[in-house]
C-alpha cells in the first residue's frame, strides 16, 4: 500500500500558516456564494417576477422582493394564459419521447453488446458518426418527412408522434447504453441462452432486472431534454392549442401582461426542480457515469 502524500496545489507546510490558510477558505466561501447566487439567483428572480406587478418590474427589475405581493398572478395566468392546458401538452409530449427514447436505447444497445450481428461495428460506428452531425442541419429534412411519411404517405404534422418519433434518434443515449451492458459479465447471457431462453426472455429476465441504474439515468436524460425542447416542437407543431410550454410561453409574452408571463415561467419551472429534488441521488451519479459536465 503506498504512503505517498497527496499531490495538491498547496503543501501542507502552506496550508498550516495562517495567512494562506484564512485566503483559502475565504476563497472556497467566495466561490461557493458566486455557484449559488448563479444557480439560485434566475429562479428565485422569476419566482419574485411572477407575484411583483408590471409597473415595478420595469421600473425596479433588480428589487429583491416586491412591496405588494400579487399572488393572484398565478392563477390569472393559470386561467387566463392558459398555462395549465400547455402544461398538459407538454406532460404528453415528454412522456412519450421519453418512452420512444428508452425503447430505442435498450434494444438498439442489447442488439449491439449482448446479440453482437456481423453488421454490428457498422451500425455503431454510423450511430456514433451522428453525433457530430448538428441537429438544425438536419431540420428541413425531418420536417418534410413528417409532412410526407415514407411508404405510408402519409403525415405526422400537429400530432405527438412528430415530437415522439424523432426523440427516438439519441444515438448518446444508445452508447451510454450500450457501454453498460458491455460491463456486465457475458458468462450470464451465456448460461441463460444454454437453459433455453430466447432472445426476448434474455433482454426482459436477464439484462433490463441489472439495468437500473442506466435506465434512470437515460430516462433523466430524456426527460430533462424533451422539456426544455423549443425549437423541433415549434416546427412540427404549429397548432397553438397542441404546444407545449416553452413554445407557447413566448408567443404569449407579445400580447399577455409581463408578471403573467414570468408566473407562467415559474409553474413551468417547478415540475423540472421537482424531478430533480426526488431523483438528485440518481442524477448525480449518472453525471459521474457518463462523464456530462454542465
């Protein structure tokens, strides 16, 4: 066992003197206030926009707290704005991205590590290759798909299944997949497949029961990108009444009273923070098994 001290930027010799001891901490305390302040400050900001009135956002916008609450705001926009029926579309919308992405993920990942066909390299190999192919590049043509499906000729334009369908195409969320069942032991697939089973009972008995901890994380991946999604729900779905939040929320500030607006903003915030709250545990250990920052 080796006894080696710790490399570190300071010695233990500085960090025993009292001076650099003092500018340390005060540097970790000033550094911990800046990650909140940048953190916490633009929601608690919006939940102090959403209950001030319009006159003393535009005249006081950085006041840190109104001097007449208006918590009627958030029903008026409940109400008025309609934010609840948004809320719903955008509930259905990433509730079925997240399943198409899931379903995607876990069969395209246990056809690549667990069946291994002889085409298998190629097709990983072209999955990779997609993401370094930015998404607007390929804008106009999913769009005209969807006008003018192939085959059926038919099309998916103002219908869920414009967002759900292309969501399935997460080639990340495939190779994180893939990456974790390439660290389960084969010895397993291969003892299950002499008893008898199948390829279907070996994915749903076998693989999917040890695969907890990557299917939270693909399934946080989803659906904290399929909420924040502006810009392909906006071109696949041009009926207003069919939008989800986040493309209906600026098409109302032209028109809808500011404080309104800003309420709308906050009750589309607390669904997310919630999600987080219950799943942080999950969350940050899928960050330290995919390696995002940021």
């Amino acid at each position: 066992m080796s006894t080696e001290p710790a490399r570190s930027v300071l010695s233990a010799a500085d960090r025993r003197r009292p001076t650099v001891r003092w500018t340390l901490r005060v540097a970790q305390a000033g550094l911990l206030l800046a990650v909140a302040i940048a953190g916490a400050g633009p929601i608690l900001w919006v939940a102090k926009g959403a209950i001030s009135p319009t006159l003393e956002l535009l005249q006081e916008p950085l006041r840190l707290w109104p001097t007449e609450p208006e918590w009627e705001n958030l029903l008026l926009a409940w109400r008025e704005l309609r934010v609840g029926r948004y809320l719903l579309n955008t509930v259905v919308l990433v509730g079925g991205s997240w399943f198409v992405q899931l379903l995607v993920a876990t069969t395209g990942a246990f056809a690549l590590s667990v069946l291994r066909p002889r085409y298998g390299r190629l097709v990983y190999a072209a999955v990779l290759a997609t993401l370094f192919i930015p998404g607007t590049t390929s804008l106009v043509a999913l769009y005209l798909t969807i006008l003018d499906l192939p085959i059926t000729g038919g099309s998916i334009a103002n219908t869920p299944w414009a967002v759900w369908l292309p969501a399935g195409a997460q080639a990340f969320n495939v190779l994180i997949m893939k990456q974790f069942f390439d660290a389960l032991p084969r010895e397993l697939y291969e003892a299950a497949m002499v008893d008898g089973a199948g390829t279907w009972r070996l994915f749903w008995l076998i693989v999917m029961p040890m695969s907890g901890p990557i299917v939270a994380v693909v399934s946080l991946l989803a659906v904290m990108g399929a909420w924040k999604e502006f810009l392909w729900p906006m071109v696949a779905i041009s009926d207003t009444e069919q939008q989800p939040l986040a493309v209906a929320l600026p098409r109302l500030a032209e028109s809808a009273e500011q404080n309104q607006v800003i309420a709308g903003m906050l009750i589309a915030t607390i669904p997310p923070l919630v999600i987080f709250f219950v799943f942080q545990r999950h969350i940050v250990r899928g960050i330290g098994f995919t390696g995002l920052k940021g």
